[in-house]
C-alpha cells in the first residue's frame, strides 16, 4: 500500500499516512483538524531487487550499451575521417 505526505495546515505537522490510492486521508493525527490537510508531492520507492533483468542489473546493462556505442561511434569518426582524408 503506499505511502503519502500529509501537512496539516493548522499545525504545521506532517502526517505519514498509508492507503489506497483511491482514497484520501482528511483529520490530522496530531491536532484533531477536519479537513485542513494537504497531500504533499512524494517521489515513488523502488525496491533495488525489482531494478534487474536476469542475472544483470540494470545499471550494469546500461553501462554496457553506453560503451557498446561509444566504440560504434568512435569506429565511424575514423571511417569519416579517413574519407574525407583528414589527419587523426
């Protein structure tokens, strides 16, 4: 279930509160006020066993299309460069 950032604006307190994404959450836990309460912007938390694909990592699988490309791009810099016949 997530996780959302309430702050109560009678209070000034912040309220970690779980629940559906469907519903809402409207009395702050610290002061009692009925709908004085506004959800804050939260980043998503990803678990690190969900970011691989098999036995690599993602990290590790982008790193290694990066360096993939860079050979493939530095190979058609000399190609270029040799048609055009400029030195190296």
């Amino acid at each position: 279930m997530p996780r959302y950032i309430y702050q109560c604006n009678e209070c000034d307190k912040t309220n970690y509160v779980f629940h559906r994404i469907s519903e809402s959450h409207s009395t702050c836990l610290y002061c009692n006020c009925i709908d004085c309460l506004e959800k804050m912007l939260t980043k998503p938390t990803i678990k690190k066993e969900a970011a691989t694909t098999g036995e690599e990592k993602i990290g590790e699988l982008t790193n290694k299309y990066i360096e993939d490309n860079r050979k493939i791009l530095d190979d058609m810099k000399k190609e270029c460069k040799e048609e055009t016949h400029e030195p190296s």
